[in-house]
C-alpha cells in the first residue's frame, strides 16, 4: 500500500467522534523527486484527498549528504536516517502546536 492509502485510512480511522480529522501528514522533499512532483502530490493530498499536509523541502539538506556517495547501499541509509531526523524534527513542532504525536505511518508515494 502506498502511503497516500495508508494517509487516507490512517485520517478516516482517526477522526474524533465530530469527524475532524487529528492527523497531520508529513510529506518530504527528499531532492529526487521528479519535476514537479512536490507541488502535484500536495496539491492532491489537500485538494482531492482533503488531508492536512505540511511540505517540508529538505532537497538542500538530503542531497549535500549524497554527494559523493555512489553505493546504493549507503545511499539508501543516508536517504532512511535523514528522514527519520526530518520527521523527528517536524514532530517536535507538531507537537508544540497541535498536541502530543502518538503514532506515525509511513509509505512510498509514486505519482499517478
């Protein structure tokens, strides 16, 4: 299942008991993306998925640590724990403004 699914199960599953949604989507610029892609995924996740996304373009910070970096091994690693600090740092805030952050979901997007 791609993560805009899981988003979207995730949202309806934890809705409160008015229908307001409590989940606030994380979507990463990770500087690999094609043309465009960042804005056309938010635009879909808020306009036809109705999900609260915040974007966040890390591309400066993932790709000054690939550089130079040419196995696929230590590529994958540095691109996983660099989302893992963005998503961290991006929960701290979230959490000063929206509330403690008990759960986070996961997935790949690919365009449509």
């Amino acid at each position: 299942m791609d993560s805009s699914v899981a988003a979207v199960l995730i949202d309806r599953a934890l809705r409160d008991a008015k229908g307001k949604s409590r989940l606030t989507c994380v979507f990463v610029n990770n500087g690999v993306l094609r043309k465009n892609e960042f804005e056309k995924v938010q635009k879909v996740l808020r306009d036809k998925l109705n999900l609260h996304v915040v974007a966040i373009d890390a591309s400066d910070r993932f790709l000054s640590k690939l550089k130079g970096v040419s196995d696929p091994e230590k590529k994958r690693k540095i691109i996983g724990n660099e989302f893992i600090k963005v998503f961290e740092k991006e929960a701290r805030r979230i959490e000063k403004t929206e509330g403690k952050v008990k759960w986070a979901g996961a997935g790949t997007l690919y365009p449509t």
